[in-house]
C-alpha cells in the first residue's frame, strides 16, 4: 500500500504517530491530542499560505460552511 492510499484509509493522528507526516495547526489545535504525540510550538516565522483540499465531488454542508469560515478568516 502506498503512503496516498494509507493517507485515504486512516486519520491525521494516526499518520502523524506512523511517522508519514508532520501536521501544522493552531495553538488550539494542541488540546485534546493523542498521549503519543507532542506539539512544539513554532515562533518567529513569517505567516504562510493557507490551502483547503476537499474532494470535487463532496457536497457535505458542513465543509461548505466551513470552506466558507475559513475564506472569511484567513482572506488577506
């Protein structure tokens, strides 16, 4: 199986804690997570740009509202 394929079949954390990729997030984004991971805040950087990927076809309501929050709050 290649990383794409174990990417569609399992959860940030879980390949954050594999060891196949290394999440970014907001400094909310480090209550509630997993006992086996760590967050380290990172300092001093220029701000960088924001992307949203959803599949074409997802017509879920609530990624709709939130692609919306999201424009609304990261739009410079």
């Amino acid at each position: 199986m290649t990383v794409s394929e174990r990417a569609r079949r399992s959860s940030g954390p879980e390949l954050v804690a594999g060891g196949q990729i290394v999440a970014f997030g907001p400094a909310g984004f480090r209550t509630g997570l997993r006992s086996d991971l760590a967050s380290v805040p990172v300092e001093g950087v220029e701000p960088v740009q924001v992307v949203l990927v959803t599949r074409r076809d997802d017509r879920n309501p609530l990624l709709s509202a939130f692609r919306a929050r999201a424009a609304a709050h990261l739009t410079a």
